[in-house]
C-alpha cells in the first residue's frame, strides 16, 4: 500500500498573514516594497508567513486599522498564532524577502525608501522579539515570490527575470 501525504500550499495576500503546519508550504506572491516575513519553528514543524506593507502603524489615521499592513503590529500576532500552533517561542528563527526599491526616485524623502524602511522595521521587531534572522533575499529592483516549507526550513525565492534561490 502506498501512503500519499496531501501537500496544500496556503497562499498568504498583501497585509495578511497566516500560518501552517507541514507537510503544507506557505506562499506569497508579488513582494515589490512589502517583506515577507517568515518565522518558524522547524523541530514542531510549523511556520507563519506575514505579507507586510508599511514599516509603522504609529502614522495612520485610519479609523479601522488591518493589524496585518504593519510590521510593528502583524510580526508580534504571528508569533502568537505560532505559539498557539505549538510553537515554542525561544525555538523561533526567521527568513525575510522582499523590500526592494522598485521605482526610480530623484528624490532623497526618507518616506519613499518604503521597501528599506520595510527591512529595517522586520530586523529591528525580530531582534526586539528575540528571533534570529537565519537568512535574507532583500532590497534590489525586482519583485519577488516565496514559498516556505516547514518540514526542510527552506525558502524558495522567486525573483523577476532572476530565476529562483533556496535560502
């Protein structure tokens, strides 16, 4: 008798995050400016994956606010859903892609360097958190897609007109 494990690939949208357990992988596609954010716990075999927007939820005046958009509010609700998953916190380790300056801009407004605030903004909550950066594809032009699998801790990277990287 041959045993098949169903393989479903969760697909995670801008300003939103979710989390798997393997054998499932994660997904997100078009990181331009955004970071997609992955933490996970390899010995439980479970990980999350936040698609962020905008490095700080401090500046906004919107009157109902997607936690999801914000580094500073999405990365520490990931790490809960983990940890309600089983995840043990001080077993947590990250990847993070993204964050690449995709438009051309003469000007030097530190508010239009969106995709490096973005990076800065993910390592600087992740070494409030406690949670090493175990690797990174950041910044560049081109956009990127990823897809995280649980089970072997690898993330395979996607980058427009450059092919794909496992890191």
């Amino acid at each position: 008798m041959v045993m098949f494990s169903v393989r479903n690939v969760v697909n995670v949208g801008i300003s939103d995050l979710n989390v798997v357990l393997a054998p499932n992988t994660i997904r997100t596609l078009g990181l331009g400016s955004c970071v997609g954010v992955v933490i996970y716990d390899l010995h439980h075999r479970v990980a999350g994956l936040s698609h962020v927007m905008l490095p700080n939820s401090e500046l906004t005046n919107q009157s109902s606010l997607n936690k999801f958009k914000y580094v500073d509010t999405a990365i520490p609700i990931l790490v809960e859903k983990l940890c309600l998953q089983g995840a043990r916190k001080y077993a947590l380790k990250a990847k993070i892609a993204g964050g690449a300056q995709m438009f051309q801009i003469e000007s030097n407004s530190e508010s239009m360097r969106i995709g490096p605030r973005n990076v800065e903004a993910v390592q600087e909550i992740l070494q409030e958190l406690k949670i090493p950066i175990i690797a990174m594809d950041v910044g560049g032009k081109r956009g990127r897609t990823i897809e995280f699998d649980p089970q072997t801790g690898m993330l395979e990277v996607r980058t427009v007109y450059k092919g794909t990287d496992l890191i």
